[in-house]
C-alpha cells in the first residue's frame, strides 16, 4: 500500500466528467504486405507477460473513508486484460481523419476507478494497412516523463521482443487489501511526514524567495514580466463540455534543429513559435487574433536524473507567445527570450516546488471547486491566466516496436480543462516531432484546422529562415515551372502514412 502524492491526488479530485484527467498516446505501427496475424491479440498477450514490469499496471485506489484524504495505491495481480486491452474496428474508408476522430472520442471517456487505471485500444481497418494503437493513463500514475519510461516496458528496441523474466511468487487476485483504520492510519502518517519537511525546508524557502526577489537571472530586460499577467479572451476560453476532438502533425526533427540552431534558440523555443504561428492563423478565422499576445502554460519536469518513479513530477510556468507580432522571425526571438526567462525563474526555485503537499480535506475542497468552476461557467467571467497548454516531452530517439511490428508514428494527447479548451502536446520520436492537438470540442470543433494551420505556420518560418537569393539582372526572365517546395518535401519526410 502507498499513499498517493499530494499533486498526484489533485488529478483524481479535480477530475469532472467534463474534464477527464487522463493523458495518453496514439501510434501507427507497420504491418507486412499481407499481413494475416491478429495484431491486437499479439498486443494482448505481450502486456500480460510484462504486466510485473510496472506498476502502473497492477495499481488501483483505495478509497478512503469519506474521501477525507487521498486514496492509496494497491496491487491488483490479476488484471482484467479482455478489459484493459480492446480491439476496435474503423469502418471503410479507413481514413486518418477516422483514427483521429475515433481517438478524440475515447480520450473523452472517464477511466473506471475500480481497477488500474489504464487502457489500450488496437484498431484495424485503415486504408494505409496500418493499425492504430491508442493508449490512455491516468495523470495521477504518471506525468510525461514517466510516460516515456513506461514505453520502455511496452515497446522493444527491435523487432524480436526482448525476453522477460518472470515474476517470482504465486499471483493473487488481490495482494493486499487493507482495512479504513490501516488507510486512516497511513494519510495521517503521511501528512505529519509532510508538516515536518515544510518545517524543516521553511528556511530554505525563504532564502529562495529573497533571492528571486528583483533578479533576472541574466534575462533579457522585461522578458520575465512580459510572461505574467491575465491573457486575452479568446474562443479557446471558455467552460468546455466531456467530448474531445483530436488531431496529429509530424514535422522532421532535423529541420526544427536547424531552425533552432540558425537563430540561437532551443528546440522548445522553435516548438513554441510554431504552436504561435498555428495559432495566429487559427484565429485569424475565427474571433480574430487578439491585440494582446496569448499565453502558454507550460509545463517544466521537476524529476531528478535518474529518477524513474512513476509519479508526477512537474510544475507549470508561463510564457508569452508574442501572437500579436506578424514577422515570424521576430516572434521566434521574442518567445526565445520570453521562455528563457521563465525557465531560469523555475530552475531557481526548483529546490522549493512542492510536488507532494499535506491532503487531509483536500479531495473535498478540489473537487468542490472544479464543480462549481465548471457549473458557475466562472471561465466566461475572468479573464484567462493562460489560453493555452503546451507541452514538449523528449521521447525515444529511436524506433521502437510492439509484437514485431515497427511503430511509425508516436502521437500524445493530454488535458483540456474549463478555460483552457486545448492542450498542445509534443513528443519527439526517431526523427520526428509529434504534434498532438486536444481540444474540448465546445472550444475547437474541429482540432484538423490547427493540425493544417501548424503546417503553414512551419512553412512560413522556414521559407523567411532561407537565405535570399541573388538576382540575375543580367540574364532574360523566362516562365518556368517551380520545382517542388523543399519544406513540404521535409514535412512529408516524417512518418505519416494513411493521411489522405
């Protein structure tokens, strides 16, 4: 038995059926010309013998009584795998635009609590000859940097899967079932643990927050304020509805480095100006793009080197996404120099960012102020702190694969919450970043129009990234045929079959 973390229990008690708190990933795997196995059973049966692998697997809650403190962890030996790991059928054609919708509408579906929390969809029948592979967790298991670690345990480095030892012991439908006094006994003991280091580490917080008082950190002059501050209203803000719609982009790593690179920026700053980009033209036709820029929430890990517990580990910043500057080259170093400064203002105070926090009443006072944000419609009365969420997730560099099958394409999706109507979540993987669009349906109908619009906002950076070219003023104009645009050549580069 372990009781759950304090932020680990704020995903299960902010949790409405309006506002799912599972994250998840959707792939593409190859399969052979002719292919005649049954891939979803293959799937099946190499969970099962790796089920002891990870925990995530084998963990359900136990509630406590009156829910006047976070649950706790217990082992489940015996999953239900006819439950956990589901095959689904597209109907013909088989499109991309099918796998996504049908992704969008699982992702709305609440886990069931009574048992692990997670699930794995195999789906057949698209046109390309792939199958889709869509996987749910919820937030309280894991954060991203977990995920990654559990792929560890789902995929293999080649085709032939690695060889598993089994576990030592006899299963049992339930290991451990503890009694209301043991998981009365066990919060109590678990927040006078966390009183204790509060006090202990309350000098440390202090001196921590003197010096972060009136510093920079070597920022450039006001990027730190800029990055603070209600956003504007936009039709992404807004209390949301439990349906989801979903879409995927994959753009080729290497040229996002070279942007990077040709303009003195990290990789995220360039994921950052794209999901800007994106977003300017996405509004441009509907609302119209706000005076004042737009604000991301972004997530930053907390988790040590070498850490490998499946917990969340993280905290939020924010940065601005410069969305009322048109020149893309400009806003890219805006947004470079906006999210340098919110990066060195969290690495500051890294030493002092809760992940786990006393929890006796917190269930009732989380849940009952998700209840009435949602209810209240309290998103349409105050203006945003942030319009959108996005996240950049470091994935496998290289490809990685299930059953013998080769996975193509890795995909994430993530939380929308009242007010905040889309989740941009980006994973790298073997060459290619993943870009995953989650929105709330009653914010975004349609997540595609973000998915084309990210594909010009690229383009658009690229082409004002080229260096110009020189006219022959002396040689004869003539028509001529352009050649084919080089950015849609590596665009088109990353893994992405079965789009239409």
């Amino acid at each position: 038995m372990k009781p759950l973390s304090g932020l680990d229990g704020a995903f299960l008690h902010l949790e409405t059926p309006e506002t799912p708190m599972h994250v998840g990933s959707l792939h593409l795997f190859d399969l052979p010309p002719g292919y005649r196995g049954d891939f979803h059973a293959a799937v099946k049966r190499l969970i099962a013998r790796r089920l002891h692998l990870a925990p995530v697997f084998r963990r359900k809650l136990a509630p406590m009584l009156l829910q006047f403190a976070n649950p706790a962890w217990i082992r489940d030996d015996a999953p239900d795998m006819d439950y956990h790991v589901q095959r689904l059928t597209l109907p013909p054609p088989g499109t991309l635009a099918q796998l996504e919708d049908c992704t969008g509408r699982l992702h709305s579906e609440l886990l069931d609590r009574s048992r692990p929390l997670w699930r794995i969809y195999v789906i057949d029948g698209l046109a390309s000859g792939q199958a889709g592979y869509y996987v749910k967790v919820h937030h309280a298991v894991l954060d991203g940097q977990a995920g990654v670690l559990l792929t560890q345990t789902l995929f293999d480095l080649t085709p032939r899967p690695r060889s598993v030892p089994r576990p030592r012991g006899r299963s049992t439908a339930s290991a451990e079932d503890p009694g209301m006094g043991e998981l009365a006994v066990a919060a109590l003991r678990h927040d006078a643990g966390q009183y204790l280091k509060l006090i202990r580490h309350l000098p440390q917080v202090v001196r921590t927050l003197v010096g972060l008082l009136g510093t920079t950190g070597g920022a450039a002059p006001g990027a730190l304020g800029q990055n603070f501050g209600f956003g504007p209203r936009t039709p992404l803000n807004v209390p949301i509805t439990g349906e989801r719609s979903f879409a995927a982009l994959s753009l080729p790593l290497d040229a996002l480095k070279q942007l990077a690179a040709q303009h003195e920026a990290k990789l995220n700053d360039v994921v950052l100006a794209l999901c800007s980009g994106a977003l300017r033209r996405y509004l441009a036709h509907h609302g119209g793009i706000p005076r004042k820029p737009l604000t991301a929430a972004m997530p930053i890990s907390l988790r040590a080197a070498g850490n490998t517990e499946m917990t969340t580990q993280a905290t939020m910043t924010l940065v601005n996404l410069q969305t009322h500057l048109k020149d893309p080259i400009k806003r890219l170093r805006a947004i470079r120099d906006a999210a340098g400064a919110a990066k060195a203002l969290t690495g500051r105070a890294r030493g002092i960012l809760p992940t786990d926090f006393p929890t006796i009443a917190t269930p009732w006072v989380l849940h009952g102020l998700a209840w009435l944000y949602g209810r209240l419609g309290v998103a349409r009365r105050i203006p945003p702190i942030a319009n959108v969420v996005v996240s950049n997730v470091p994935g496998p560099p290289v490809p990685l694969y299930a059953a013998g099958m080769r996975m193509a394409t890795y995909w994430p999706l993530s939380i929308a919450e009242h007010g905040v109507g889309l989740n941009v979540t980006v994973m790298s993987y073997a060459g290619a970043m993943g870009f995953g669009f989650t929105a709330a349906r009653s914010a975004v109908p349609d997540a595609r129009r973000l998915s084309a619009a990210l594909a010009e906002a690229f383009d658009e950076l690229v082409a004002a990234s080229a260096p110009p070219q020189p006219e022959a003023a002396t040689r004869p104009r003539r028509a001529v045929t352009p050649p084919a645009s080089p950015t849609k050549k590596a665009r088109t580069a990353a893994p992405r079959k079965g789009r239409p």
